[in-house]
C-alpha cells in the first residue's frame, strides 16, 4: 500500500466526522479555515480543520508545490468537493475543499 492511500484514507474518514459533526459557527462565517472562524468556534472543530489541512497538504501537493489531479480526484467523499483554485497568485496552488451547504477549507502551498 502507498503511503498517500493510507492518507487519503485517513482524509475521508476525518471530512466524514467533520460532515456528522455539529460545528460551532455563530457570525456563519463559510471560510472555515480563517482566523476569525477559529476564534468563534469550538475547540473539536478546530481539531478537525487542522487534521484536514495537514493530511490534505501531505496528500494534495507534490515535491514541486503542485497539486496532484488524481489525488484531489481520489478523495471522493458524498457531499465533498475538492477543487484547485485558477484564480490565485502565480507562485502558489490553492485548493478548496468544500462541505456541501456548510463551509470550505482552503489549502495552500509554494511553487517551487
């Protein structure tokens, strides 16, 4: 088994508890990865936003800075959508990784 399968794995399995989850979001503020909503929300939210960033920036990327469409693809999770970002700065790849009808979380890294 690869590596990044056991990750992907892992992925799925935490946007799946974050799905079933009860997320704490008074100002309804849709950019879940942002400072304001960190500040707002609870702390197992908080938990599971930075489980998902730090799997997705293992898994997404490669060694160069950019994304990897099979893996963005491979994720396939009901009610998820991975998509990479165009409009972004020249030197960067951003990722979104949207909850249908809750949130996104946006995942970023250097070109190299």
């Amino acid at each position: 088994m690869f590596p990044h399968t056991r990750l992907i794995a892992e992925l799925r399995s935490v946007l799946r508890e974050l799905l079933t989850h009860e997320v704490v979001n008074p100002d309804e503020d849709p950019h879940w990865s942002g400072v304001m909503f960190f500040c707002a929300t609870d702390e197992r939210t908080r938990q599971l936003i930075e489980r998902i960033e730090l799997l997705a920036s293992e898994v997404f990327f490669d060694s160069c800075g950019r994304a990897i469409s099979q893996r963005l693809r491979a994720l396939a999770v009901d009610r998820v959508c991975v998509k990479e970002k165009r409009k972004r700065p020249a030197d960067q790849t951003v990722i979104h990784i949207t909850l249908a009808d809750k949130g996104y979380i946006t995942v970023s890294t250097t070109r190299f």
